[in-house]
C-alpha cells in the first residue's frame, strides 16, 4: 500500500497517464491493473487513430482523484476530443465534439455491460467512435471545445442529478477522416471496431489466434476509413459511391462471418464444431483477402486510377448455411435503420 499513497501524493497515476497520451499513445494501462499490456493493447487496436484518450487506473487511484475528476485534467494535458476514463469500476467519460450528456448516456450504457470494466470501456469506445461519425466530428485543429465530464460512481451520478458538470477548454485534434464515411460503411466500420474489440478480450485470455485476428479485424477497419478519406480529397462522387456500394455488400458478408457466434466462438469452442479448422481457414482466408483488396484500393486511389473491387466474399457465404442467416439478420437490421425516405 505504501507505493499507493506515494502515488497519490506525487501525483503519479495522472501525471503517468498525461505524459503517455501526450506522447501519442491513445491508451494508457496502469501497471497495476490485471493482463495490463493485453488491456492496453486491445483498446489501443479499437481506438485505431481516432482523437480519443483512454486511462485505465486500479482503484488506487482512487487515493488521487476520482475518475470524473481526472477526465478534464487529462483534457487539458493532451487535447483529446474525447477522453475516457476507468479507475477500478469507475467509468468516467468526456467529449468535446459530442451534444450535451451524450457522454453521460453511453457511459452509463455502458456501465451496465455483464462483461465487467473491460467489456464497459470496449463499448464505450465503439459507441463514441458511432456518435462521432454522426456528429460529423473531425474538423479543423486549433479550435476549442467544451468537455462535459461524467463519472459513473455513485457519487458522480448524484452531482450529475445535481447540475454539476465541470467544463474545460481542450484543444480539438483532427480525427482519422472517418466523418466522410458513407452511413452503411461507417456502421460496417463500427461493428469491425466492436468486434475487434471482443477478440482482443479472448486474446488477452491466451487464445494468439483470437488475438492475431482482432489486429487484422482493426487494420481493415482503418484502411476502409483511409481509402474514403482519399477518395474525398482525390476523387469525384462516382467513385466514391461505387466504393460504397462494392463495400457495403463485401464488408457486411465479413461481418457476419467474424460474428460473436460464429468464428468467435469457433475459436474458444473449437471442440462444439463440425470442421472448426476449415471454418477458420475460410475466414481468416477472407479477412486476409479483404484487406489485401483495400491496400490495393488505396494505392490506385494514389496513382489517379479507377478503384476495381476484386473480392466479393459471395462464396464465403454461399457455402454456409448460417451466415446466409446471418447476413440477412445484419441487412434487415441496417434497412431498419435507414428506411427508404
């Protein structure tokens, strides 16, 4: 215990937390916390280049500052639009590019996850990168912005009912380009983050497949957002909805495949499935295939050619019965979404 107080009268967990983020790490993972480097790594692999800081704290932090009180600190240290915030099981949750008590509401969400602290920053992240797509974030640097922080404590919760919001200045850092995304490829992108996510959860478990798999799921999702951001700057409107229209298909075919019940779940329960090792291959063949085809996209977006799709994922699908069920589950719940105008 004795390190702890010295900690917290040094100032240690958020000075450790600023220089990190400041130095161009997106998460930082206390020592003190279990699997750190697993944690770590998976959250940095979701959060991909989006302006979005994370600190996660044993609740020896606690001894310094609260969760809520160390999201406008952070803010004003390192000019994340978006802060977020773990001390033990306390989630707090900051944005200067979301509306107000935007924040409040998906942490709180959030907070609620059966899957404990990690699952709860996981979706958090995920449901921040969403609103931010929405809120067509990502402008000009320089700016500054209000941070409204929220605390899931008990306590914090109580000052929120209150009124109390502390507000900062923070500086707003330019995101990845992922406001240009067309809407069905930046839901396509969300759940690729998601599911990223998830298998960075099973691969802090031991499982090296699960998590070679989460880092290759997080790629795609970066070089969807860097060939759109191109195509913005290089390219007309035509072939940036052909791009839309070839992903939207090829991406939620993947999708479908890397779901929780599919090759998740063949991969931590290969023994509760006929021909598991085929299964895999096929998917791991075809996220392979997938990402192949969008470096390729972006280098003809460089070169001024056309963009020409070549993977299509039709025969992933075809040959399995349940991601046709699949897929058509994720299309009827993207058309419920977006229904015609």
């Amino acid at each position: 215990m004795g390190s702890a107080f010295e900690a917290a009268e040094g100032g240690g967990y958020v000075d450790d937390a600023a220089t990190a983020l400041s130095q161009g790490s997106h998460v930082y993972v206390s020592p003190e916390v279990t699997d750190a480097s697993a944690l770590q790594a998976q959250l940095a692999a979701q959060v991909g280049a989006d302006s979005i800081g994370v600190a996660v704290f044993s609740d020896n932090a606690a001894l310094e500052a609260s969760a809520g009180d160390i999201v406008p600190r952070l803010a004003e240290q390192t000019g994340y639009d978006t802060i977020v915030v773990a001390v033990g099981d306390d989630l707090a949750a900051g944005s200067s590019v979301l509306e107000r008590g935007q924040a409040m509401e998906i942490a709180n969400t959030a907070q609620t996850n059966p899957g404990g602290v990690d699952a709860a920053l996981a979706q958090t992240v995920t449901e921040v990168q969403a609103a931010t797509d929405d809120a067509g974030a990502g402008g000009g640097g320089g700016d500054t912005g209000v941070i409204l922080v929220v605390a899931i404590s008990a306590a914090a919760v109580l000052a929120a009912v209150g009124g109390t919001i502390a507000v900062v200045r923070a500086r707003r850092r330019k995101g990845a380009g992922r406001a240009g995304l067309p809407d069905p490829i930046r839901r396509h992108v969300a759940n690729l983050r998601s599911l990223a996510g998830a298998y960075g959860q099973v691969g802090a478990t031991g499982n090296a497949a699960a998590a070679q798999t989460g880092t290759e799921i997080a790629a795609i999702a970066e070089h969807v957002e860097e060939l759109f951001a191109r195509l913005d700057r290089q390219s007309g409107s035509a072939q940036r909805g052909l791009a839309a229209g070839e992903l939207d298909g090829t991406l939620g075919r993947l999708t479908a495949a890397l779901d929780r019940d599919y090759l998740l779940d063949i991969l931590t329960h290969p023994h509760l499935w006929d021909d598991p090792d085929e299964r895999v291959a096929e998917v791991r063949d075809a996220v392979s295939a997938v990402s192949e085809d969008l470096v390729r996209n972006i280098r003809q977006v460089n070169a001024r050619r056309g963009v020409h799709f070549q993977v299509s994922l039709d025969g992933l699908v075809g040959r399995r019965s349940e991601l046709q069920e699949w897929e058509r589950a994720f299309k009827t719940a993207s058309d419920d979404a977006n229904p015609p105008a």
